[in-house]
C-alpha cells in the first residue's frame, strides 16, 4: 500500500485505488502524478485485494471513500463491499469496458467504467467536488416509535440525535475554559499552514472579530465555515472543542435575532414561512432517507437555507449531469416552519447581517427536528 497525502486535514475523502498493476504501469503512475495534482482528497494504492478491504473496513470507516478498481478486482469484489456506508461511488478502470458493463450494471454507486484516464479523472474530480460543497451536512434520524422508551432502549441512531445535542449545550456551559479564541485560531493555524489566502483571512479574523459578527464570519467563504461544518459533519468532539467560543457566539446572535423577530410579529397568529435548500446526498443517504419517510430528522450543524427557491436551485446539480443511477444524488429540501414562539428552537433571518446579503438566507439552529417526506423528482 502507498499513502499520499494530497490535500490538508480539511479534505475527509480518501481516493483508494486498487490494481494489481499499478505500481508497473506506466499509465496508471501517471493518473496517480494527476490526482495529485488535483489535490481532492488522501490518495491510497493497493495491489493486494485483502489489504485494500481491511483499509476500507478499519482504517477509513469514518471517511468518505472514493474507489477506483481494476475490471480484474471488481468482479470479486465490489460486490462484497459496495453497501459499505462509507463507500460513496466506485469507477471501474479498464480495457474492456463490455466486460465491466455485464456484471457492474446493477450496482448503483457504479460511477463509470473508464478506458481513459482523461475521463476518469474529470468524473473523479467531479465527484469530490460535489460531496465537498460546503453546504453538505449530515443528519441523523430521530423515530418517533421510540419517544417514549428510555434512553439505554433507544436505536443508535436515536440516542446519536441526542447526544449530539446535549454535547453542544455543554460546550455552552465551557466558553471561558481556557483561551477558548486562541484555541481556535491555532487550530485554523494548523490546519492551513500551507494557504497563504487563508492564513491572511485567519490573521484578519484574529484582529477584527467581534461577538457581533459571528454571522458575517458564518457566512464569509473563509476557513471558518469550512472547518467548523467539517467539524461539526464529522462530529470530531476535539475540533468542536475547540470552537466553543465561536459556536456560542453564533448561537447568541442567532438567539437575538430570533427574539427581535418575535416581537415585531407577536401580532400574528399562526405565522409561517418556507425555505429552501439544496444538497448532495449520497445514493445510502437518500434510501435511508426515503425509508424514513414521516420519521423526525436532525440536522447536525447550523442549518443555512433561503427564502429564494430560485437561489437555492443554483446550488442544486442539474438532472443531466446526476441521474436515478448516480452515486450521488442531488436533493432539494423544501422546509416549512410554524408554530413558533418564545419556547421554540431559535432560528434568525441574516439577510442584513450576512456576508451574502441578495441570497435572502435564513439560519436554523442546530436542535431542529424536520418531519420527513421524500419524493422522487428530476430537476
């Protein structure tokens, strides 16, 4: 096995590669220089099929895996590991495509077969590229046939739902833990070492931040948004610990701008309003989706969605590029709140205070708890 890191411990996927050639072929040690230079996520090659499975299946079950194999390999194998979670799409390298196509075409995390490497690495590269959009966050699932069971008789996924967000209440209560801000800043630090463009916005953050900015630097395309929804995506308690100061400086300001709402619209009954939002899911995160249809869903970060459908349909992947056979599929929520008050989970309207202003976006707390209904539709 080599391992090849290409990317900096932003990037949680893994590019694994096995064939048995690949350390001879000339072809493939020039695909290996390419991906490189793409630099989409950690690179590792294997020759043995064994060692490969049991990397897949230790080492990289909490990553988000992107699997290249030989036609040779294929056969054997990805049927015997396709379902893992972690697998996210699978393309199949080869000279026989005709081959490939008889036994891969049932399987839908089958992204390709490729017989060039040009090909190959634009669908690769692609596909990174959409499951890194910022704007993916996971979620958990929350069954309502359990609410009134104890918690040690919970599912995993349920009791997961909670814990997470007892964990984030008390990060609130562990603010003035240390030097919770330098905390942050050397994290940041550490992470882009090696990007000058963020490391000036990490200095500029570090000189000009206040607490009543903590959306603007939400919604700023910078290292922040990017390291904390990783953090949060991942539910990398360390990482998260060390933004304590800024998620309860966010959740503040998301706090007030929720009760100055209220009280313009205390004259209201029944008021309610939809968002939108648009996300990449991969084909195991939709089928759990849809087979949780009326059940609770937790989204486990801060939740940014808009008032503007249209804006967020840009953000959507069009029908052409990802269709019902894709590893990654592209979802389109549609979100309805109502019946809110003093006592619901804080939501804030951050068009004035947002980066983004013209994207109309509205920010969710964290606690929220959406009821599940999924159709199938080509956009």
């Amino acid at each position: 096995m080599a391992n090849e890191n290409i990317n900096n411990i932003t990037n949680d996927c893994h590019i694994v590669w096995l064939d048995s050639h690949i350390e001879t072929d000339r072809r493939s040690q020039d695909i290996r220089g390419r991906i490189r230079q793409l630099g989409r996520g950690c690179l590792e090659t294997f020759v043995n099929p064994d060692q490969c499975i049991d990397d897949i299946t230790t080492e990289l079950i909490e990553k988000k895996v992107f699997l290249i194999i030989s036609n040779s390999f294929g056969q054997a194998i990805v049927p015997l590991i396709y379902e893992l979670p972690q697998i996210q799409a699978i393309y199949i390298y080869c000279r026989d495509q005709k081959a490939a196509e008889i036994w891969s075409k049932s399987i839908v995390k089958v992204s390709g077969i490729f017989t060039k490497p040009k090909e190959l690495l634009q669908k690769l590269s692609d596909d990174v590229d959409v499951y890194n959009k910022d704007n993916n966050i996971p979620m958990s699932i929350f069954h309502l046939s359990e609410r009134d069971k104890t918690l040690q008789n919970l599912s995993k996924e349920s009791v997961t739902s909670i814990w997470y967000r007892l964990i984030l209440r008390v990060l609130r209560l562990m603010v003035k833990y240390g030097n919770a801000k330098a905390d942050m800043i050397t994290a940041c630090q550490a992470s882009y070492h090696d990007n000058n463009a963020q490391k000036r916005k990490i200095n500029d953050f570090e000189k000009d931040y206040s607490t009543t900015r903590a959306v603007w630097w939400y919604t700023y395309d910078s290292f922040l948004y990017r390291l904390l929804n990783k953090a949060l995506r991942t539910q990398d308690m360390e990482i998260i610990f060390k933004f304590r100061f800024f998620i309860n400086d966010l959740q503040n300001e998301i706090e007030k701008l929720y009760h100055e709402y209220l009280n313009n619209y205390s004259f209201q009954s029944n008021h309610h309003f939809t968002v939108y939002r648009s996300q990449v899911l991969s084909m195991t995160e939709l089928e759990h989706l849809q087979q949780n249809i009326n059940e609770l869903i937790s989204m486990n970060s801060f939740l940014s969605a808009t008032l503007n459908s249209e804006v967020a349909a840009l953000y959507s992947i069009p029908g052409d590029q990802l269709n019902e056979s894709s590893a990654l599929q592209s979802v389109y929520f549609i979100i309805d709140v109502y019946n809110f008050g003093k006592e619901t989970t804080p939501f804030a309207f951050v068009e004035h205070p947002s980066y983004n202003p013209d994207e109309k976006e509205v920010l969710l707390f964290n606690r929220y708890y959406f009821e599940s209904f999924v159709s199938r539709k080509t956009w």
